[in-house]
C-alpha cells in the first residue's frame, strides 16, 4: 500500500471511488467517525425539514431568479454569521449555554453551509405536497 505521501506526491489524478477507497483505508476510525457525523446531521435535517418545512430558507422567495437565490443566501449567511458569534460568545466568556449546546451550533452551521450549496445549485425543492 502507498503511503499518503506518495498518493498526494502524484500528479495522476485518482477517481472518485478510489478517493474514497484510499481515504477509508489510510483513515478508518477517522472515516468512520465523519460518516457517522454525517448520518447525525441527516437525521437532524429530517426532524427540522418535518417540523418548519422547505420554505423558511427561501426567505420569502420562490429561488426562481437569480436575485432570489441572492437574498435566500444572505439570509443563511445571516443565520451562520449569528451561530459563529455565538460560537465566539461562548467561548471567549467560559459559560454554559442556557439552551443549545455548543455542539448544536456546530451542527446548524454545517447544515446552514449545505442548504446554501443546495440553493445555489437550484437544488432546494419540494418533492412532495409541493
């Protein structure tokens, strides 16, 4: 087997199933415990999906024009920009949050960032009851 330095010395480019292959194999426990992380923030989506619906990402847009994407994409900025002062908050002044663990916030700015990707690749749509 290759060492990662040899792999990231190469100028081939690998494919895709390999990339994941040689990642799971040099990084197992490291692998597992990403693809566990994003199984957590599925579910969580899910339960949040259920429960507020697709619309309040759109911010009051139908993402049909570029100028709504824009502004749904300010408004996600937003909500990342006031989780990361919070981040920040809490971290700086040693308290205990009152009501959503330091650990939650990490989760909604990653999910904040990946409804960003979807709504910018007009991928944040409604498949049922639409």
């Amino acid at each position: 087997m290759e060492s990662v330095a040899a792999l990231n010395s190469k100028q081939e480019k690998i494919s895709q199933d390999r990339v994941i292959q040689l990642f799971e194999e040099f990084y197992p426990n490291f692998s597992q415990a990403f693809y566990a992380s994003l199984q957590e923030q599925a579910n969580l989506v899910a339960k949040k999906m259920l429960a507020y619906g697709m619309d309040n990402m759109k911010a009051g847009t139908n993402l049909k024009s570029k100028e709504d994407i824009r502004f749904a994409l300010e408004g996600i900025w937003f909500r990342i920009s006031d989780k990361v002062n919070r981040w920040k908050t809490l971290i700086r002044s040693n308290r205990s949050p009152n009501n959503e663990s330091l650990y939650d916030t990490f989760m909604d700015i990653a999910n904040y960032a990946i409804f960003a990707k979807l709504i910018s690749r007009g991928l944040w749509n409604e498949d049922k009851n639409s």
